[in-house]
C-alpha cells in the first residue's frame, strides 16, 4: 500500500495566492521587481511545494492569467500588480 502525500499547493489557484502573498511580503528591488528565486526559495522550502513538479509554475501562470503578477519574459522575476476584487 502507498502512502500519498497531500499536496495543498497542487490548485493551481491556492498555489498563485501562496506566491502572492510570498511576493507581497519580499523587497523589491529596483523597479518593483522581485527575482523570481525570492518567490521560490519559500514555497518550495517553507510551504513544501515542489521544485520538480508543476505546482510553482502553475500558480504563477494562474497568477499572471489572473493579472496579479507580471512575470518578464526573461523569466527572471516577477511585479506585483495592483490587487483585484478576486485576490
């Protein structure tokens, strides 16, 4: 018998709101820009979220369908933009 591990973060939606609230609470640096490693770092040490699997760019893609983050297309960091009703 396997034991499954329950995976809070596996929604993509609870997991943007996780990431958000990470990137609420992180400095910015120059511009408002979070390096997207300040966001990642916590969820997947603190939150047990995991690095290999789907959970850390599936909320941040839910984050930015929801225009909550915007992530540059380099990849390497993410701006907070202004809240929604919805967050």
């Amino acid at each position: 018998m396997k034991h499954v591990e329950d995976r809070s973060y596996a929604d993509p939606e609870a997991a943007a709101r996780k990431l958000v609230e990470i990137a609420a609470a992180t400095p910015a640096v120059q511009d408002g820009r979070i390096y997207i490693e300040r966001i990642n770092a916590p969820f997947v040490a603190l939150l047990k979220g995991s690095r290999g699997h789907p959970e850390f760019g599936a909320g941040i893609r839910y984050a930015v369908g929801q225009g909550w983050l915007e992530l540059h297309e380099s990849g390497t960091y993410v701006r907070l933009l202004q809240p929604s009703e919805t967050l």
